[in-house]
C-alpha cells in the first residue's frame, strides 16, 4: 500500500513538472513572436516614415520648380515690356510709331503688379508707366485743324510730366491765346522721346516739329509766327531754326521770336533786359514760396537759393555764367546759379555747394531754373538718390536744412509776360517786311513808269528828227 502510494505520488509530480515545462515552452515561444512582431511592425513604420519623406521632397522639389517656372514666366514677361519700352524710348519718329507705343502699353497693363516691378531695360523701367505725374486730361496738346491764314506755332522741348506740361507749357501757350485772339495757336515738341512717351502712356497726340509745319501747310497757312519756350539760344534753338528753314517757301511770311532769355552775348559780362526780368521774376516767385518778403530778407535769415539749370555743350552755356552776373548786378548775394551737366564747370553741384558754403548761408532753396519742372527737377534735382542735387548739399553735412521748390518758370506770370513781349516783337516784324516788300514794290513801279516816260521822249526826238 505504501509502495503504491509513492509510486503514485512520483507519477503526480512528474506530470506536474512535465506540465510547467510546456507552459514555460509556450510562453517563452509567445514571447518571441510578439518581438518578432514587433520588430516588423518597427521596420514598417520606418519604411512609411522614408515613403513619407520621399514623397514630401518629391513635393518640394515639384513646388520649387513650379516656383522657378513661374519666375521665370514673369522675367519673360516683364523683359517683353522693357523691350516694347526701349524701342519707343528714341528721338526718330517712324511708320511704326503709334502702333509700337499703343503695344506697349497695352502689354504693360497686362502685367501683374509683381511682374511690373520686373520690368528693366537699357532705358525702361516700372516708373516709365507706372509712375504718377498728374492728371494728362488737364493738358491741351493743340494738334487740331482749321488753323486759318495766321498760326502761332509755340515750340518747347517737352516733358511727361502731366502736371508741370499744364501748367508751364500749356500756361505760357494760353497766355499767348489770350494776348492774340486773331492768331491760331499750336504745339509742337522738339523731344519725340518724350512724344512718345505721352501717347503710351496718356493717349496724348502731341505733334513733333515736322508734323505741325505739316500739318500748318495743309491747313494753308499764310503767315507763321514761331515762338520758342527754350531758354536760350542753344542746340534745340538751332534744330528749330533748321526746321523751320526747310519749310519757308511754303508761307508767305515766317517770323522766329526769341526765347525766354534773348541773345547770348560774347562773354559772362553781357546781360540784358531779358535776364534782368528772369533773374528778378525767380527770385520773387522763390522768396514768396519760401515765406520772404524778398532776398534781402532771405538773406538775412541764413538761406540762400540755387537755381539749376540744364547746361549743354553749345557756345550758349555762357548763358548760365551771364545769369549769375545777372544776380550779382541785382544785389542778390545769396542767389546761385548751377547746371545739371556741370557746363560750365563753375556750375556743377560741388562747385555750387563750396560757393555756398564759402557765403557763409546754411539754409538752401533749390529750385530749377527751366521752363518746367519735369524730371531734372524731380530726379537730379530734389531725387532721394545719392547723386541728386538735395542728397549731395545734405551729404555735403554744411547746411542746417536743405528744401526743394518743384515749380517750372512757365508758370510765373512774369515770364509769361516776356513771352508775350517777344511774341509781339515777332509779329510786328511781319508788318515791317510787309511794308518793306510793299516799299519795293512801289519804287520798282515808280522805276518802271520812269523809264517808260523816258523811252516816250525818246521816241517822240526821233519822230521830230524824221519828219
């Protein structure tokens, strides 16, 4: 019994650890799977995670490419304008004119805002249109037919900005309609650059010199009276006069006024009653702008007022040093005269800035001494750029303020009057060449008539000498 009882006890115990040893085999092999699952969940995850980062480079690298595409697409874009923009930007007027400025501007309104600021070529840029300088509606460009028998023909460089062509040059040439109701008046520009520039842009038709001597030929004009707006006697006066001479034989009569300043004289000392009216009408015009009662006031306070003309190469830069001889012979010692050329050399901005310096002033006026106020005045002149004339004076670190006057002499009333003057002068000598042809005339008659009563007595001597 008891042997059976431990046989029966061994028996239970190696079932039980037989038992342990398979569960224990179980879980171990359970153990195992769940790792070997886990790490095939691991290198899944990291094959999705590279899937991800794969798939987010390729869209990155479509996206930078479709960036790259559109950039370019807007370069091309904004070079096409600059090109239709360059080949308007000339002085020759051609068959193809009207049209090539109309594609411009039509292909410039196309334009994105962020394609216009692309825009740059030898001469284009985004300010060519985009640039605000007044309403155009309030110009007149005086281009119309049905002139009559006597046309006023008012010749001026030209500008494309809006606001000063209105009131500079439209105001001199309304002036001028008022003081000779019986003559037709007329415009025309001597820069087709800046012709051109006004249709692109405005859909203003201004006439170069060509077409309006054109256009006064075939509107049979009789008697032609020019009056130019320049300021002397300098290389745009001569082309004019050079135009003008072709078409001559096709009036009856042609008269050329002087511009605003006169002759020129031989040297700086010669001055006449034309500067003297300039030199005093800008002054004034300056002061009263500026809060002074007159110079001496100016003066007084520490300011002084620099005038900036153009400058040019031709013989008639001595105008600008006869301008300051001028200011000097009116008591005005703080009245400077400058050019933006630098010709003469004595009027370029450095030297202009040592004079003032020099003076003693530390207050500055600049203000241009043109007949409008386009973009010498607002670029070279009052410009944010480093090279303008306020950057320089204020760079120059001489001055306690430095202010800009953006005002043409067209608009001064003064001047205006000048022009009427030479106008009058211009038309008078149409009368005095009338008179003298008629003078002419009359004596040739009188000749005539006299050697007719001469060959009468002759002829009656030879009938008495045969009878």
């Amino acid at each position: 019994m008891k042997r059976k009882s431990m046989l029966a006890l061994l028996l239970a115990v190696s079932m039980t650890c037989s038992m342990t040893a398979a569960t224990g085999a179980v879980a171990y092999a359970s153990d195992d799977t769940a790792t070997e699952e886990t790490a095939d969940e691991s290198t899944d995850d990291a094959e999705a995670t590279e899937e991800d980062a794969d798939a987010a480079d390729e869209e990155a690298t479509d996206a930078e490419d479709a960036s790259e595409g559109d950039e370019d697409a807007d370069q091309k874009a904004a070079d096409e304008v600059a090109a239709l923009i360059d080949k308007i930007y000339v002085q020759e007027r051609n068959d193809t004119t009207d049209e090539d400025c109309k594609a411009a501007k039509e292909a410039w309104d196309k334009l994105t805002d962020a394609q216009k600021e692309l825009v740059e070529g030898e001469e284009a840029s985004p300010e060519y249109f985009g640039r605000d300088t007044g309403d155009a509606s309030k110009d007149d460009p005086r281009n119309q037919d049905e002139i009559g028998e006597n046309e006023l023909l008012v010749v001026s460089f030209g500008t494309s900005f809006n606001d000063s062509r209105a009131e500079d040059i439209k105001g001199i040439e309304d002036k001028l309609a008022e003081a000779y109701p019986d003559w037709s008046v007329r415009r025309a520009f001597t820069a087709q650059i800046i012709i051109n520039h006004v249709e692109a842009r405005d859909d203003e038709v201004i006439d170069n010199m060509q077409q309006a001597l054109d256009r006064a030929v075939d509107n049979g004009v009789k008697n032609l009276v020019v009056q130019p707006t320049h300021l002397m006697h300098g290389a745009e006066y001569d082309e004019m006069v050079e135009a003008i001479d072709g078409y001559k034989d096709k009036f009856e009569s042609v008269a050329i006024a002087e511009p605003m300043l006169g002759e020129v004289g031989d040297d700086t000392t010669v001055i006449n009653d034309d500067k003297k009216a300039v030199a005093q009408a800008i002054t004034d015009a300056a002061c009263q702008e500026a809060g002074f009662d007159d110079m001496q006031a100016a003066a007084d306070a520490g300011t002084a007022f620099v005038f900036m003309g153009h400058g040019t190469s031709h013989t008639a830069n001595v105008t600008y040093d006869q301008m300051q001889t001028q200011m000097d012979d009116l008591g005005f010692t703080n009245a400077f005269i400058g050019t933006v050329e630098g010709k003469p050399e004595d009027t370029a901005c450095e030297e202009v800035i040592a004079k003032v310096k020099d003076a003693g002033f530390k207050n500055v006026v600049l203000r241009p001494l043109m007949v409008v106020a386009g973009d010498h005045a607002n670029n070279d002149m009052a410009g944010d750029d480093e090279d303008s004339w306020k950057s320089q004076f204020e760079a120059s670190g001489d001055f306690d303020s430095v202010d800009c006057q953006i005002e043409g002499l067209g608009r001064i009333e003064a001047v205006e009057d000048l022009y009427v003057e030479h106008t009058k002068a211009a038309i008078d000598s149409l009368g005095t060449a009338d008179d003298a042809e008629a003078t002419d005339d009359a004596d040739a008659e009188a000749s005539d008539d006299a050697a007719a009563d001469d060959t009468a007595t002759d002829d009656a001597a030879e009938t008495e000498d045969a009878e």
